[in-house]
C-alpha cells in the first residue's frame, strides 16, 4: 500500500471516528426533550426535576469544553478523546438504567462531562488527519453530521419514545460508542498542543465563569430573571468571566490567548456561531412544539416534516465544503445565515393554528439550506485562523460559544413567547411564537453581519502562512 493510500485511507477513518462522535454529543442536546412526558410516568418527578435532565448536560458540556480541549491539547488529544468518549458512553448506559429520576439528572451531568471533552477534540483530530487541500469537503461532512444531529433531536428522541421506550435515547450511544473506542485507538494519530503547562487560575476562572452564565440562562425562564439565584449566577459568572479575560491578557501561557481575538477571522467567526445558535436553538425549540402541540402531528410526524430543513445539511453541507476551498468561507457562511434568517422570518409570517404543510415548506427548505452552507465552511473557517497549536483550544472555544448561543437562544425564545403568548390554546401559541421567530430571525441575519467582517481567505492566508508551524503528529499506534 502507497504512503498516500494510506494518508487517505487514515483521513477516511478520522472523519468517519469523529464525526459519529460528534453526532453522539450534539444530539444529545435536545434529544430528551420529547421524552420528558414518558420519563416522567416512569421515574416520577416534578417539572424542576424534569427539566434538569436536559439542563444537566447542557451545563456540564458548555462549562467543560474549553477545559476538555486544554487537557487534550496538553495530555494528548487522541488519548482524552478516547477518555471522554469512555465517560460519556458509561454515562449513557447509566442514564438508561437509571432507577430514578435523580440518579438520571446525575448521570446526564456525567454524560455532559465526557462530551465536553470529545467533542472539541474531534475538530483537532479530523484536522491533523485531513490534507489541507481537502480539509473543506471533510469539515463539510463533519458540520452536516453535527448539524443534522443538533436539528433531529427531538424527532430521534420522539420516535425512540414513541417505538420502542424512552430509555432507548440513552442506549443508542452504547453500541456505537464502543465501536468507536478501538477503531479510534487504532486509527487515529496522537497529536499535542504547545506543550505549555496547564493553566489552572485560568480553567478555574473560565469554568467557574461559564457555569454562572449557563446556569443562569437556563434557569432564568423557569425561575424568573428576577430570582435571587438566577441574578447571582449571572452576576457572578459576568465576573468571573471578566476576570478570566484580564487574567489571559497577562498570563504567561494561558488555556486562550487573548491575542486570538485581535484576529478579525477567529473574533467574526465566533461572534456569528454564536448568534447563529441563539437563532437556531430557540427556534428548533418552538417549532417542535409548535407542530406537536399545535397541528397536532405525532412526534414522529413531526420530525419527518421537519426534515427539508433538517435533513438539508446531508445533502448540501458536503457542496459547501467544496465551495469553501475554492472561493473561500466568508462568503459561503454569509449566504447560509442571511438565507437561515430569510427562513425563520418566512416561517414567522405564515405560522397560523391551522397552517398547512405546504404553507412551511418553502420556510423549512430555505432554513435547511441556510443552516448546511453555514456549518460546512465554519468550522473551517475557526480552524484556520490560528495556528496549528492552538487548533485545539480553538475548537474548545467555539463550541462552548455555540453552547451558550444556544442556551441563551433558548432563554430569549423562552421569554419572548410567554410575554406574548402562551400553551393555552393554538392561537395563544402562535401568538407567542411568531414574535420569538421573527427574533431569531434577526439575530441570524446579525450574524451574517458578523461573518461579513471576516477578511477573504487571501488576505487571511498571506497574514497566517509565514508562521504556520508543522503540526506535531506521532505515529498512529497500530
């Protein structure tokens, strides 16, 4: 076999390794959400109890992936992502054995966990395996898995619960978790960051700092943003957050240099994955109820005739991919969120009690579009506009932004459609939800703003390349 057989042959697997993996822990985002009424009837618990089961996972995962990447990038990326992969498949068996409700809200926190580690590092992976010529096409397929993931949670959880039984959300993750563990120990390059020590006041700060402004967000519409533990979580993350900030600007070797940010590609490029998951969250979130409870389909149902929209990324994520390496990921990630918010705002307009498929569908094929020509190029674009060491901590970055995008997109939404709306009725719903819609609207559209103010890939690339470093690969272990 030729050395480039081979190198194509490991890049086929890495994406393959990684973007299972990455599918495992972004579905898992909103995969309970429409089992909650099951699991309910099953393990008891209130409405507190029960929205802590997706809560506890979102927590954990946007407060640790920052910390996840920085341990991968100092221990070995390859060896914490077989780590968290490990934690997060065990946690899943437990979460589907859970006598409990409580033992179920402890093991989606675990869950949570292991994917803050997998996850960032699955970018980095991917990258050290990809050729840079094809890198495009390979972050496409990658963002099309990911994204298909985010958007199908509700149906994947809904037909599981609808089928078979609501423990199957959980035990989905064990068969093909430990299929990945050996194929990723075999397969997969070791690879490392600066070699830097790690930086403990700074994973501390930003931690802490993270798990104030998630926990807030997420209990804020439950428990009113005027609650004295919601104000002091909020309170208190702001700080801790702003001191991780003035903490890196000093700091000898910090977890994120702060000096990424004068980078216009890194600053644009977070910047609009995190209003465009604000956008899309908070809408998913509505939408799935909307069509459930409103037109009344099943949750299978629902997610069928949601799949031009979710089902887009499949098809077009790998086109823009390619696209992205020819004319580069400005413009093709501009296009996705300006279309995503053209979608969401179509979608607000026809919205009535009684709609009619036919009405949606423009909406949801333009959305579905929107958000595949987005998540190819993106990734792309976040990996490269720092070097090679610093990937890792990068990856790590911007996922915990998407995190708390779509935390705070839900939060919003939330709010938006109770001032204005509510579950009495079809028409209350609606109501309720138009105005969130038209909001998520023009949040997306904002971040196609934001994607606007990233250099072109030439001036990018002629700014980055003379201290481009050869990224530091050790044999894959055979």
């Amino acid at each position: 076999m030729s050395e480039q057989t081979a190198r194509r042959g490991g890049a086929a697997w890495a994406l393959v390794i990684t973007s299972v993996a990455g599918f495992m822990a972004a579905l898992d985002n909103l995969v309970v959400t429409t089992a909650l009424p099951s699991i309910r009837e099953d393990l008891g618990g209130g409405l507190h109890d029960l929205e802590w089961t997706v809560s506890a996972y979102t927590l954990t995962f946007a407060v640790l992936l920052m910390s996840g990447a920085a341990l991968g990038d100092r221990f070995g990326r390859r060896r914490l992502f077989i780590a968290g992969l490990t934690v997060f498949t065990g946690a899943s068996a437990a979460a589907a054995m859970a006598p409990g409700i409580d033992s179920l809200i402890a093991a989606r926190a675990v869950q949570g966990a292991g994917a803050a580690v997998m996850m960032p590092l699955t970018l980095t992976l991917l990258t050290a395996a990809v050729p840079a010529a094809k890198r495009g096409m390979a972050y496409g397929i990658w963002g099309a898995v990911n994204g298909l993931a985010v958007a199908s949670g509700p149906l994947v959880g809904g037909t599981l619960t609808e089928h078979i039984s609501w423990q199957w959300i959980f035990w989905l993750n064990v068969p093909l978790g430990l299929a990945l563990l050996p194929l990723a120990r075999l397969r997969l390059a070791e690879s490392h960051g600066t070699g830097a020590p790690l930086d403990i006041p700074g994973t501390l700060l930003a931690s802490g700092g993270l798990f104030g402004i998630v926990y807030g967000l997420v209990r804020g519409p439950v428990d009113g943003w005027t609650g004295t533990l919601v104000l002091l979580a909020l309170f208190t993350g702001s700080a801790l957050l702003v001191a991780f900030v003035l903490y890196s600007i000093r700091a000898k070797n910090p977890m994120l240099p702060m000096r990424l940010f004068r980078s216009r590609a890194f600053a644009g490029i977070n910047a609009a994955s995190l209003l465009m998951f604000l956008g899309m969250f908070g809408s998913i979130f509505l939408l799935s109820q909307y069509m459930q409870g409103v037109l009344g389909y099943s949750p299978t149902e629902a997610g069928l005739r949601m799949l031009p929209w979710t089902g887009m990324p499949m098809l077009v994520a790998p086109i823009a991919g390619i696209l992205a390496d020819r004319i580069g990921g400005r413009p093709v990630v501009a296009a996705g969120l300006f279309l995503q918010a053209l979608g969401l705002g179509y979608m607000s307009a026809v919205a009535t009690a009684d709609a009619s498929y036919a009405a949606q569908l423009p909406a949801l094929i333009v959305s579905g579009v929107g958000m595949a020509l987005f998540f190819a190029p993106a990734s792309h674009l976040v990996m490269s506009s720092v070097r090679t060491q610093e990937q890792g901590i990068a990856s790590g970055a911007n996922n915990a932004l998407r995190e708390v995008g779509g935390a705070l997109g839900i939060a919003v939404m939330a709010s938006i459609f109770a001032a204005q709306g509510g579950y009495e009725t079809g028409q209350t719903f609606v109501d309720g939800m138009r105005p969130a819609l038209m909001t998520g609207s023009a949040v997306v559209a904002l971040a196609g703003v934001a994607a606007l103010a990233i250099p072109t890939r030439r001036r990018t690339e002629r700014r980055t390349a003379p201290t481009e470093p050869t990224p530091v690969l050790e044999t894959a272990a055979h």
